[in-house]
C-alpha cells in the first residue's frame, strides 16, 4: 500500500558502475499514490497508509459500499502519525496481518506528534442506501486537540510537512457478525494528490522535457543546415536526445497523473521504463563509440562493433527486466535486487571487453571499471596527437575535460548521498530525496550537452572525419609545419659519378638528396639543405666502390689467405691436413693450405645465398657487409635499415618532416594548392589540407577536391606483385552505402602505370602495385575517391602518395 525506496546498496553500486558511461542508472522508486480503494470484512486488521505529505494535507475516509447481513454498529478510528525518519516502524504491517497491533495506537507509537479519533455507533443494515458519513468533529489528541471543523469525509489533516502514518481500525460491535466494506481513503495537498517527496520530482522530469526539446530543436536545425555533411556519429547523438526526450515526457506524465487522479497507471509506467532502458542501453554505446574513436580516427570498429552491440543487447534484456519488476513487485523485489547486480556486470564489461575476455570476478571488474574508458581515449588522443591533427585532437581533449567533470562530480554526489541516505541512521532529509534520482539525469544532460557541442554539424564538418591515412599511421614520427621559404638560391648540384641525385630545387629550407649505384658507397652527407645564406649545409658527396668490388689481388700469394700444412708420417706415408676454412694445394712444389673463397662457391648460381647483401672473404672465413644507411644485426647477414628519423642523424630544417627510407631519408614539406577565384584551401595538418566552404552557386569550387592528403611509402626493390599498397575509406557515405555511392580511381601522378585503383568493400577502395619496382626511383600517383548521392556528385577527396623505391631488395 506504501511506496518503498529502493535498497540503499543498489543505486550506489549503480552509479560507481555507470558514471562512466554518462547514463543515469539510478533506480527510480514508484511514486507514491494519492487514492486508494479496499476491502474489508471482519477478519481483516487495521489498514496501514505510509505517504510523505504537504502542512494541512486532507485526509478523507468513507465507505463506498457495505453487505451486513444482520445490524450491527460499528466504530471506525484512525490514528495519524508524524515521523522524522523514513524507516520507522517497518514492523507495522506485519504485526497488522497476525493481529498483534495493540489498540492504542499512539501509545505504541511513543504518544508524539499523534493524532487519533473515533466514530462510533455507525449502523450498518441491509435497509440503508448510504453508509453514514465519517467526520473529525470529535478529533482528540494525546497531546494536541484540533478544534477545526471538518468537512464531509474528511477525517484529518496534516500539522506539518514530512513522513506520515495513517492507521484505520474498523470493529463491529459483534465480534461473531459478518460484514463487508468497500472502503476509499485518499490524501490530497496544496498541489494535489503528489507526494511531497515526488512533487520536485514531477517538476524536475517537466524541466528536463522542456530542455530535451530544445536540445532536440538545437539539433534539428544544425542537422538542416548541414544535411549533406552529417557523419554517422550525429545519428546516434539524434537518436539520444530523442529517446531522452521520450523518457522524460511519459515519466512527467505519469506523475502528473497520479497529481491528478491519485492513482498510477501500471502500463505507462512500464512503457517509461522500456524507453528508459532503451536511452541508457543507446548512451552507452554512444559513449564507447566515441571513445574509441569512431568515424573520427577508424572509419569502421569491425569485430569489435559486433561485440559493443552484443553487450548493448544484453544490458537492454536486463534493464527493460529490471524495470518492469521493480513497476509489478516493488523495488525491493529478488529480481530487482539481482537485475541491479547483472547490470552492474555488464557497466563493466562495457569498460573492458575490448582488450580481455571477460573472465574476471564481479569485484574485481567493480574495481577496474573507471579505467578502461579513459585508456580506450588516450590511444585515440595519442593517434591524433602522432598525426598533429590539432583539430580532432581538441575535440578529443575537451570531450575527456567533460568525463573527468563528471567523475569528479559523481565521486562528491556519491560521498554526499551515502552519507545522508545509504548510512544514516535516521533518513530525515525527505526534502532532498528527490536530488538522489534526479542528479543523473541531470548530470547526464550536462554531458550530452557538451557532447552536442563537440560534434555539431558544421561547415567544417569533414574535419572531423575518418581520412584516408597509410596503415602505419599510428607510428609516423613528430611532424613540423612549414615556417618559411624565399627566393634565395643555393648553387647547382650534380649527381655524383657513379651515384643518382634527388631533388632539382635549390631555393632555401630545399633538400637534395645522393645515393649510389650498387657496389658502390657514399662518402659524405646523404642529403644537403639550402640554407638562408646561400650556401649549402655540406660539401657535394661522391660515390666510391665497396671493398668487395674493389679489384683483389690473387689471394693465393697472400701470405694472409694461405697456411702451412699440419703432416704426420703414418706408414712411411706423410699424411697433410687443413684448417677449417682452407683446402690442400699444390704451390711451388709443396703442399700448402690455400683460403676456401665461400663468397665465390655459394655465389654460384643455384646455391644458397650466405649474405643479405655482399659477402667478403676472409682468411679461413668471410663475412657479411650491408650498404650504406643499414646496419647488420646479431645474426652477422641480415641487413636492417637505420631510421635516420628517429634520432637527430638527420639535418631536415624546422617546418619539414623527416620520412624514412631504405638506406637514407627525405625530408619533405607538402603544401596546399594556390588558391583561385572562390577555391581555396586551408592546412589543418602537415599533412592535410581542407577546402573552405564554397557558395552557395558556385559549381566550379565544389568540384574541386573537398580534402587533400598526402602520404609517403618506403619500398624494397623487386617487391613482389600484386600487392595492396594503400587503402582509402570513409566513414559516412551519402545515402546507403552501394556500388555507386564511392567512386575510386587514380587521376594523376608520372607512374600510373604500375598500379591500380579499385573497390574492396562498399566503403574502401586499394591502391594496387601490378608491375615490380626497380629502384633508385621516387614515384607519384595520385588517388581519389568520390562521393556521390542518387547518382549526383557530392564531393571528392584526393590522396597524394609519394613511394620511395630503395636501390635494395630488402
């Protein structure tokens, strides 16, 4: 008959579990009625009301309909009782069923702030039409007298604001007469029949409606002026607000039903809670979305979606179980108690399934839940961060700003909340009860609200996009805009005899680069800088023949490559042997033991190669030698490319990238296309370029490239073909995503023919190597993928990849 509270362990668990998330999970306790309609007949005991109430809330009793087969007089006496603490006498119900209740109510009820009262000799016959009407004229109190006249049926008012007892005792003066009685009591206030303790609650959920509103109108006309550019990731914020706004709009209207009527309507209760499930299943997909970087850093999430809807699903089923049966069975229900402890389970895998196979103990989840979310934002951050996409990088900066804001806050809301509800001894504070369901809520409009913010539609939209980006992104190096370049020149350089030049600009802040012929080596700088001065940053370098090309003189009158013989005399026979690494010979007429040249026998054709690279004989031996800009491992014939990039071996000018190649480096600064007429572009990395927003009429300028990116490849001679090089994707395509929704092709470069463009998925096109690569060579080729809505062009985007071919096939 009473509203009860959720236990006090569960909504605390629960938000631990899902502040993260940015969901309110908070259990939400019935509200409590205001009209109420039973039976009773002369087995049945006193009758017990809980509400919390207004001052001068009227409490009305009356019989709507009787059966008394014989005359009898009754007495009917009511008690009302004020409390400071929520849960006081939590006995009363059950000492009412076993008839244990003593008569005096206010005596058992410590005679303070009691109020009782009594009709008697109320006749009760088959021959009345109405059963005689019940007042409070004779109202006594133990320690206060009302001296009010009331009004028809209207049996008590409250003396002041907080939690009440209304208690009816109904007693025929027959103990053995039998009797039935349709009984109605109801309590209404200043605001009507709402609870005191869910009137802030009422207009708290008729704020949030209002707000969700505009949340959605904000969102709307953002969506309609920027329809065409709207990412995938706007859908799901859509998709929230709307379902928030639903929420919020069927919980206001159930409390004002009860407002008005007094009685709640079970069917809309439960509706409310299925769409509350649904919003806080969908936030917290949303949450880990973007955490992970969806549609910003991966245009897909693959295996890993699959698994984040999996869970969302599961979370779902328990909450929407969850919530009817704390509706049908109260809050203190079994199933409710073990939905909360399930769902608390699932907040955490939410948090860790990415990296573990969810094998861990509840507690032990409990405890590491707060991390993973924040570790799934650091990589994403660190990923921008290496990519020096300061645009992205702020919107992730800012976004992990508003989560840590909001643990803060919870950790102080929590400490706040147990203090005054979950541990205290005495719950007085009715007044605040309804802060303890609404912070979330509110908490989570905060929240949503920045998230709105961040990834509003725009001009600038595609921005924030996935870009097409090599698939060793993750590890590009540091990377430096451009600062400066003038008209001064440097003085003309050649190519070395026996070597290959790199580079034909000689203005300052440009590189020229050397390398040699194979079997040849470089003697001084690899690359060399125009600097402000006119000068270069070192002398022209020449290329000189490695030791093992060198013309050898014959070894075999090396006194180094030859060693006297070790003879015994066996059997008047003289018996010779050798080192390893030498045969017996014939010099001279004597035996002598000459070097076995391993570099000459196993560079016969169809024999195993010794060396990665050149072998050099050595006496008894040989060994390995790599070229110049490799280094050669612990094996002693594997080869490794030094990464001049990585230390300060390399000499690129501030406001150029150094990129990494086979045997050396380049240090590149790519720039933006000029801008003409009503096209221009705008660098929003070093390696990124965006056009601004074009007018409205102007055709000419929305068929020019919508981004420009640029990428660098390092590759081996004689790579085997056919080879996937390059991937381009992206993460929204107009329209459903189909054969003819992206179009891929390659529209430029001095090397086209050596690839192919084509589509390996609706929404990702390959760069293809189809013919092998002799190095040293630098190719171009130039890329695009088109986007197109109803077979109408919508935008292109424009990829410049540049492939550094080594002199080497490793």
């Amino acid at each position: 008959m009473a509203a009860r509270r959720p236990p006090a362990a569960a909504p605390l668990l629960r938000a631990a579990l899902c502040l993260l998330c940015c969901a309110p999970a908070a259990v939400r306790a019935v509200p409590e009625l205001g009209l109420w309609t039973q039976t009773v007949d002369d087995k049945s005991g006193p009758l017990i009301f809980r509400k919390t109430m207004f001052n001068s809330t009227e409490i009305k009793f009356s019989v709507k309909s009787f059966r008394c087969l014989k005359p009898v007089k009754f007495t009917v006496e009511w008690t009302l009782k004020y409390h400071t603490c929520h849960s006081e006498y939590p006995e009363l119900e059950e000492m009412s069923q076993k008839h244990e209740l003593e008569e005096n109510f206010c005596a058992y009820l410590k005679n303070i702030n009691c109020w009782t009262t009594k009709n008697e000799n109320l006749d009760c016959s088959s021959d009345l039409q109405v059963f005689p009407a019940l007042n409070n004229k004779e109202l006594t109190g133990v320690r206060n007298v009302s001296s009010q006249e009331g009004s028809v049926d209207v049996v008590a008012r409250t003396q002041r604001d907080g939690f009440h007892i209304f208690i009816v005792s109904i007693k025929a003066e027959k103990a053995d007469a039998s009797w039935n009685l349709n009984v109605s009591l109801s309590m209404m206030g200043p605001h009507g029949y709402i609870s005191a303790s869910d009137w802030p609650l009422m207009i708290f959920y008729m704020v949030m409606c209002i707000v969700y509103i505009l949340y959605g109108i904000l969102w709307l006309t953002w969506s309609a002026c920027y329809w065409k550019d709207i990412l995938r990731i706007q859908f799901w914020i859509a998709a929230v607000i709307f379902l928030g706004m639903l929420e919020k709009a069927v919980f206001y209207s159930e409390y004002q039903n009860i407002n008005s009527t007094g009685l709640s309507t079970q069917g809309l209760l439960i509706f409310a809670e299925l769409i509350s499930a649904i919003k806080r299943t969908l936030a917290r997909l949303l949450v880990i979305i973007v955490s992970l970087g969806y549609g910003i850093v991966k245009p897909r999430l693959g295996t890993v979606m699959h698994r984040v809807i999996g869970l969302g699903l599961l979370y779902f089923i328990f909450a929407a179980v969850e919530g009817v049966m704390r509706v049908v069975g109260g809050s203190n229900h079994l199933a409710v108690v073990l939905g909360d402890i399930i769902l608390a389970v699932i907040d955490s895998i939410f948090v860790w399934f990415i990296s573990f196979t969810v094998y861990l103990l509840l507690f032990k989840m409990f405890s590491l839940n707060f991390c993973h979310i924040f570790i799934s934002l650091a990589q994403t951050m660190k990923t921008l961060r290496l990519r020096k996409n300061t645009v992205k990088f702020s919107l992730y900066r800012h976004f992990t700003n508003t989560l840590i804001f909001a643990v803060l806050a919870s950790i102080v809301f929590m400490v706040w909340t147990t203090k005054t509800f979950r541990i205290a001894k005495c719950q007085s504070d009715w007044m605040e009860l309804w802060v303890d369901e609404a912070f979330w809520s509110f908490l989570f409009s905060l929240i949503l609200i920045v998230i709105m913010f961040l990834w509003r539609p725009s001009a600038n939209n595609q921005r924030y996009a996935f870009m097409p980006l090599i698939d060793d992104s993750d590890d590009e190096v540091e990377e430096f805009m451009v600062t400066s370049e003038n008209l001064i020149s440097c003085p003309a350089l050649n190519a070395p005899p026996d070597g290959r030049k790199f580079g034909s600009k000689f203005l300052v802040d440009h590189e020229v680069h050397f390398t040699c012929n194979p079997g040849f080596r470089l003697v001084g700088p690899s690359s060399v800088v125009c600097l402000p001065n006119g000068t270069w940053t070192g002398e022209q370098p020449r290329c000189r023949a490695t030791p093992e090309e060198e013309d050898q003189s014959d070894v075999a009158d090396d006194p180094a490559f030859s060693r006297a013989p070790r003879c015994a005399q066996v059997e008047r026979a003289q018996h010779c042997s050798c080192e390893a690494g030498f045969h017996l010979s014939a010099a001279a007429g004597r035996s002598v033991c000459q070097d076995v040249n391993e570099c000459e026998l196993y560079g016969q054709e169809g024999r195993p190669r010794l060396c990665m690279h050149a072998c050099v004989n050595t006496p008894g031996s040989y060994r390995c030698s790599c070229p110049s800009g490799y280094r050669t491992l612990a094996d002693g014939k594997t080869c490794e490319d030094v990464d001049e990039c990585a230390g300060s071996q390399h000499v690129c000018p501030q406001g150029t990238t150094c990129i990494n190649t086979g045997g050396g480096f380049q240090c590149v600064s790519p720039e933006c296309p000029e801008g003409s007429g009503n096209v221009s572009y705008v660098k929003t990395s070093p390696f990124q370029c965006e056009r601004n927003p074009c007018p409205m009429d102007s055709r000419p300028c929305r068929s020019m490239p919508k981004t420009i990116s640029f990428h660098y490849l390092s590759l081996p001679s004689n790579l085997k073909t056919p080879i996937t090089l390059f991937r381009m994707a992206t993460a929204s395509a107009p329209g459903r995503p189909g054969p003819n929704s992206l179009r891929f092709g390659i529209v430029g470069g001095n090397s086209r023919g050596h690839f192919v463009m084509q589509r390996s998925d609706r929404q990702t096109g390959e760069l293809i190597l189809v013919q092998t690569l002799e190095g040293p060579q630098t190719l171009e080729v130039d890329v695009d993928m088109s986007e197109y809505l109803d077979r109408s062009f919508q935008a292109n985007h424009v990829s410049k990849v540049t492939i550094f071919v080594s002199p080497y096939d490793f």
